[in-house]
C-alpha cells in the first residue's frame, strides 16, 4: 500500500531517507549501490506528537550516487531526548517523524535568534523524495522503498 504525503516544504524534494533502527550496523556502504558513504551535516525538519515541528542538525550517513541519507534512530532519539529535557521533559518518549530537511543558511540563521514561524520555515524545507526501510536478509544489506 502506497501512502500519499501532503508536501510540507516550498524547496523541491530531495534525498531518499531512511532511518536505521539496527544499532550494529552503521553503514559504511550504500545499500543500494555499494559505493563508499559520505558523512554529511543535515538540518533534518521533524514533526514531533504533543509539541509540533523543529529543525535539529545532524550528521548522518550519505550517498551522494543514490542521494540516500542514513540517519541512525539511537543518535537521532538520544539528541531529542537532551533537546526535550532542557525545554520540555514531558515530551520525551513521543512519536515522531522526519519531514525534510532546512536550507542550511536558514537553520543556522535560526540559532542565531531570527525566530521564524511554520509558514515562515516552510520556505526553506526540503521534502525527501522518498522513505526507504533498510532491511537484511541472506544477501546482504538492502533497502525497500516505501513512498515517494
């Protein structure tokens, strides 16, 4: 079953996005092609249950071939669990989902105090192409497309 998504971002989709739940592999390698992954800073666009939306930048894995970016789940959980306990401790533990990522120059901007609203940041949010799940089987490491 294909499930649409409503476009959240102005900025065209980039990058298939998968998020990675095995803590012992951390991909070294795309999945999909074999070629050497590269570490890239994202500011990745989350929407997070009972709080709503925030950008938070992180290093992931990345395929510049494929445009695949690998985001492990622990790191990106352990970084929301340290953001929610300064600002709102009874946030821990919520669902969440990965929209998009933020225009760099934009992300930054908002560290510096420009403070902007969801219309506002919408502007600069990219959606992902595509959802990937990783999976492994007998053969190896592999992904599966999921929407987009």
């Amino acid at each position: 079953m294909t499930r649409t998504i409503k476009r959240i971002g102005k900025l065209s989709s980039r990058y298939a996005f998968a998020l990675n739940p095995f803590r012992d592999a951390r991909f070294s390698h795309c999945p999909k092609c074999k070629g050497v992954m590269n570490m890239r800073k994202f500011a990745l666009f989350i929407h997070v249950d009972g709080w709503g939306s925030l950008s938070l930048g992180k290093t992931s894995r990345y395929c510049p071939r494929c445009e695949l970016m690998i985001v492990h789940q622990d790191d990106l959980e352990e970084q929301l669990c340290i953001f929610f306990d300064q600002y709102s401790p009874e946030m821990v533990g919520n669902d969440y989902f990965v929209l998009g990522t933020v225009c760099l120059k934009a992300w930054k901007e908002g560290l510096h105090g420009t403070k902007l609203n969801l219309e506002q940041i919408a502007e600069h949010v990219s959606d992902f192409k595509k959802y990937v799940e990783l999976k492994v089987d007998r053969g190896g490491w592999h992904y599966e497309k999921l929407s987009g």
